[in-house]
C-alpha cells in the first residue's frame, strides 16, 4: 500500500500521508513518496489548489518515524533530514495555493509541514508543537526559519525552546493556523476554502502568491518590482480578457488558467 495518496478532483490535489499506525511519521520511503506527488503537483496545469492532510482521525503527522531514526547510520539521519527539508521547500515553492488539513496531530515534522504550507484548517482536537529539542536536536525542515516569520522571533523561540505544545485554539490565537473548525470534516472545510479561491483567476492566484512569497524578505522597493512582473504575466492572459467580457455580460467568469 502507497505511503502517501495522491488524487485530482475539479482541479484540488488531494495529498494524504497514509500511515495512521504510526501516526503518519514520515520514513525515507514516505518522503521519497511525497516529493514525487509534488513534483506532479508543480507540473500539472490542471491543478489549482492542493490540500495535505493525514490518514485517520487521531494525526495529521508527528514527524520523523523514530523507530526507523533509531535504526540508521549518521549518514542516512543526514539523508533522511536533507529529504524532508527538500521536500518541504518544494512544497513551500509550488506555485499553487495550498492548505495543511490539520486532522490531528501536528508534531516536529508535521508542524514544519504545515509551515510550507500557504493555510492550515484544524480540528479542535488537533495539537502542533516543534518538540525537536526535547529529543537533544532541533528542527531541520523549515521550522526555525518559518515559524519566526510567521509569529515572530521571540514566541518562536519559546515555542522552540521549551519544546511546547499548544491546542487548536492556542495556535490560532498565534497566528499559526487560518482557522478552527467544529463539526465540519476538516478536509470538506478545506475543500469550501479551497472552492473560494478556485472562483479567481488561476494565473492570477499563482502570480499574487509569486509576488507575495518572493516579496516577504526584501526591500519594499523590491517587492514592488517583484509585484510589477508578476502582475506583467497576467495582462496578455485570456482569463484577464474573460473577466471583462463576463463582466459586461453580467455572468459569472469560465477562467481557463491561460
């Protein structure tokens, strides 16, 4: 059985890391699983959004599969490591929106995860923590650098440090998750989250998370000229030309991606 599913509905990948016996912890075959979905998520023009999730009720992902770590040469530690780091950034870098179905828990790796991704929908249930230093190491996929851009240095740092984890509710309240949801299934609120973007331009969506993400860490100066080429790709588009014809005709736009 596949480590990781993969499938494409009405243009949303659906991503889900199906090892819910062990808490969906990632294993080098799991990684090696995941970043060949991302490479056809990047590559494939039909997807729009892609929604990552766990299989079961109980994790979204609690990390690094320990038993196997205890089982490696420092030199596969240094493979397996250099794996979900890459794979991670391949994540954080597609072009398309995406969102982290936080089904679970959320630890080390699984929160890093959530990191890479653009937007995080959880249960109330659901806990996140970087717990890295409470077994004598330290994030290594993304964490120590996205989490302080996303909350701030100092609460990433006690976050970090103290090993911490925190509810749902906590994590919201830090800015960590998009939202809490109640009695929806979380996957089927991703997937309303998901239907509000899909309404845009598809090019469009790409070109604003460019500019955006590309835009976070430099000079305002920068970021400007980095928003002009983004918007400059959208101008000889047929979706542009859509929405104004649409528009006159008073009906809802038929956005091609093109």
């Amino acid at each position: 059985m596949s480590k990781v599913l993969y499938s494409v509905e009405n243009h949303i990948a659906y991503v889900t890391i199906n090892r819910p016996e062990v808490l969906n912890c990632f294993d080098y075959e799991t990684l090696e699983q995941l970043a060949d979905v991302v490479n056809q998520i990047e590559m494939d023009q039909d997807v729009r959004v892609a929604i990552f999730t766990g299989a079961g009720e109980k994790a979204f992902s609690a990390g690094a599969d320990l038993k196997e770590r205890k089982t490696l040469s420092v030199k596969e530690v240094r493979r397996n490591v250099k794996a979900i780091r890459d794979v991670f950034n391949q994540i954080s870098q597609l072009p398309q929106p995406t969102i982290a179905a936080v089904n679970g828990y959320a630890f080390g790796g699984g929160f890093e995860l959530i990191l890479a991704c653009d937007f995080a929908i959880a249960v109330p249930e659901a806990k996140v923590g970087l717990t890295e230093t409470s077994w004598a190491i330290i994030p290594g996929a993304g964490g120590t650098q996205r989490l302080p851009r996303l909350i701030g240095e100092m609460r990433a740092k006690e976050l970090i440090f103290t090993a911490k984890k925190l509810t749902a509710q906590e994590a919201y309240d830090w800015g960590i998750l998009t939202r809490v949801i109640n009695d929806e299934n979380v996957v089927e609120a991703s997937i309303s989250f998901a239907k509000e973007m899909l309404q845009n331009g598809p090019v469009a969506l790409k070109q604003a998370k460019y500019a955006i993400c590309n835009g976070m860490n430099v000079d305002l100066q920068t970021g400007l000229a980095i928003e002009s080429k983004a918007y400059e790709l959208t101008i000889p588009t047929e979706d542009r030309l859509e929405a104004l014809t649409a528009f006159s005709e008073k009906r809802k736009p038929a956005f091609k991606g093109k």
